[in-house]
C-alpha cells in the first residue's frame, strides 16, 4: 500500500496515540482515528487500524488483567454484538466515495452524546436502557468508525470507576471486541496482506507508546486532557466533512 510522506506521518501519529490511550486515560483514541482515515481514505482506513488497536489491545490487557470488572463487561457485550453486526450490514452499502465523511460524523455524533448527553448524566447510570443503548450504539461506532471510545469511557466513568479499573475494563471490552470484529472487517475485505503489512511496520511505534500510557498514567489531568483532545477531534472531524 503506498502512502505518501504526510501519510504515513499521520499513520505513525495514530500508531502512537492507539498505544498511549490503550494503557492510560481514554479519548486520544478518537484522534487516532481521524489520523488514519486522513492517511488512507475511504474504506480501506478501519482495516488497517483494527489491527493496530488489537495489539495495543493485548499490550493493555497485560498491564491491567487482574482490573477488569467483568460484571459490567457481562451486561455490556451482548448488546455490544447486536451493534457490531448492525454495523456489518450497513457498511457495506455505504458509498466508498462518502465513507470518509461518515466516519467524521460518526465521531462529532460521539461527541455530542459524550458531552450533551451521557456527561450530563441524562441516562441512568448502569440502568437496562441504558446500558443496551451504550452497547448497540458502540457496536455500530466501532464496527463503522471503530470509534465507540467516548462513549464507553463515559459509561465506564458513570459507573465509578478509579482509574485502574476503568483502563483494565475498557482494556479486556475492546480486545474481545475487535477481535470479535476481525473477520467481518476481512470478509468486507477491509483486511488484506498489504494492510498487514503496513500493521507490522508501525507495530514499535504501538509498543512504544503503550509503554508511555503505561508510566504516564498516574500523572496525568484528566480533565484538561480531555478538554485538548475534544478540541483536536472537533477540528479533525470537521476536517473530514468539509474536505
């Protein structure tokens, strides 16, 4: 696969912020995201980071095994499943030529709920409607735009978490995820040999900044971190949309 030199910038951007947000606060994922579907248009971009974010997945679930509350993983994936197969059936009928632009609505849609709706605490925290509302929406994010971050961040801060906990949960819900997502993304074709490859030429940058989040995390402003990256992600989704 041939990217130019400001593409394979962002893909090594990406490479790093998929690591760094897998072992410390979550939200820099998002940005990674857009980093990649600006590297690779269309949608070729998911199948090349879904890889990404399942070795930083592992990494992740070594440091933080024994954080998982796995009481809300049970109630979360089966809901989750419904939202990913959704997002199955309907990727394949979205336009290549417009998919560029969907996943940065995808991902302004994210932000707002963070933000407008489950940050106010609008919704019930831990309640039936919910948690499937969280878990069929992340599904169809993640399957999509592989961008349901946000607002499982926001489900797992509502539940009370420290922060151990809310990483090793996230860690161990995103890894059975993505490895649930692997062969819809290689049946759509989203995951090929050359997507493989550029995967393993970016893999030390993956490592590299999963160790960071991993020393990093304990000294890290929460709230001012969030509020850069919202900030970053609301000028790169536009970016998308209007260009």
């Amino acid at each position: 696969m041939d990217l130019s030199l400001l593409g394979y910038i962002y893909l090594g951007l990406a490479a790093f912020l998929v690591g760094f947000t897998k072992t410390s606060v979550g939200g820099v994922g998002i940005l990674a995201v857009l980093m990649v579907a600006l590297a690779i248009p269309g949608k070729a971009s998911p199948g090349v980071l879904l890889p990404m974010l399942i070795a930083a997945d592992i990494m992740a679930v070594i440091y933080y095994r024994r954080s998982c509350q796995w009481h809300i993983l049970l109630k979360l994936l089966p809901p989750t499943v419904i939202g990913v197969i959704i997002g199955y059936l309907t990727i394949g009928i979205i336009p290549t030529e417009v998919f560029v632009r969907v996943i940065g609505s995808v991902i302004l849609l994210m932000l707002f709920l963070e933000f407008f709706v489950l940050g106010k605490g609008r919704l019930q925290a831990g309640g039936y409607w919910f948690t499937n509302f969280i878990g069929i929406f992340a599904g169809i994010a993640t399957m999509i735009a592989n961008a349901a971050g946000p607002v499982f961040g926001i489900y797992l801060l509502q539940m009370g978490l420290n922060k151990q906990e809310f990483v090793g949960t996230r860690s161990w819900f995103f890894l059975i995820v993505n490895l649930f997502k692997l062969p819809f993304s290689a049946g759509l074709g989203l995951i090929t040999f050359d997507t493989l490859t550029l995967n393993l030429t970016v893999l030390p940058v993956i490592l590299m900044g999963a160790f960071l989040g991993y020393k990093v995390l304990g000294y890290i402003n929460l709230a001012l971190f969030k509020w850069l990256i919202r900030g970053a992600v609301l000028l790169a989704a536009t970016r998308l949309i209007l260009f």
